[in-house]
C-alpha cells in the first residue's frame, strides 16, 4: 500500500515534535526528527559558536534519509525545509504560534538572547512559510496554528483525514 509522506516545519518551539509523535502514533505512519536524526548519526558539519549548536550536513540528512523517503509513509520533523528535495513530500505543514506564546516556549527551553530573538522574527516575518511556499508547489503547503492544546487535536484530525484521503485516491 503507497503512503504518503509528511513535512512538519515551522520556527523552533511551535509544536512540529508533538504533533509529528501524535500523528505518527495514530496514523501508523514513521515520525522521524530530523534533530535527532542528526544526534544519533552524528550528520554535522562544524558548530556554530554565536547560536551555541552544530551546523547541519544537509546532504548527509538527505542521503541518510533517501530510502525511507521512497519507501513512503513518513513524517519528518524539521525547522528547515529548503534542502530536501522537491519529491519526497506529498503535503507540507507550517505551524504557526503567537509570538508571545512562542517566546515563552522558547525562553523554557534556555535559549540565548540572540537565537531567542532571531527566532521570534523568523516567526514574525513568516521566514518558514515562505522558505516552504518557494521550496515546494503552492497548493500543497498549508499552515497550522498550534497555540493551545485544542488546536494541536484539530490539527491531528484535520492531517489524519488528508491522509486517509490520500490512501484512498492512491491505492484504489
């Protein structure tokens, strides 16, 4: 059976994990971080000292993650979304969060000034949307909001029904 495969991107801190483990754990389809996909095979290239975190092999992440990507039935969970190809996604979902829920998020999780700050105008200026909307075919990319817990529920019924739709126009 042919699944389709999933990117969840948007600014750190909107909600792309806890949505992608949901949604994989009740669709049946693979979740995987791209995070920490990297941690685990060590996919770096250098660390960026003003930002306090290594720098991502993309190519390395896109060879790593290949076979599974035309296998199908895959959910990927990254920030970024400008380096993978075209190809391997079937829909694209850009969260979005209020940036005084965000800040707040991003200030539990210890960020410093200027990558707290440099996030919230990536979240302001819409930089991932629009890095998504020139990467991938307009009507495929859509947003989400993800600011209180309701929504993430939503969220998850809204995907699970694309999916089912999907299957069905693919598979018949």
């Amino acid at each position: 059976m042919k699944l389709p495969n999933i990117l969840l991107t948007g600014t750190p801190g909107v909600g792309k994990t806890t949505l992608g483990k949901e949604l994989a754990s009740r669709s049946g389809l693979k979740y995987v971080n791209v995070g920490d996909l990297a941690q685990e095979g060590q996919l770096y290239d250098g660390y960026d000292e003003e930002y306090g975190c290594p720098i991502l092999d993309e190519d390395r992440v896109v060879d790593e993650l290949e076979s599974q990507m035309s296998e199908g039935g895959v959910i990927v969970d990254y920030h970024g979304c400008d380096f993978f190809p075209e190809r391997w996604f079937h829909i694209v979902f850009v969260l979005r969060t209020d940036n005084s829920i965000l800040y707040k998020r991003l200030e539990t999780r210890g960020y410093n000034a200027k990558k707290l700050q440099d996030n919230i105008q990536c979240e302001i200026f819409q930089i991932l949307y629009e890095e998504a909307r020139a990467s991938y075919r307009e009507e495929i990319v859509h947003q989400l909001p993800s600011n209180e817990p309701e929504q993430l529920e939503d969220n998850i019924n809204q995907i699970s029904k694309w999916i089912e739709q999907w299957v069905k126009d693919h598979n018949s």
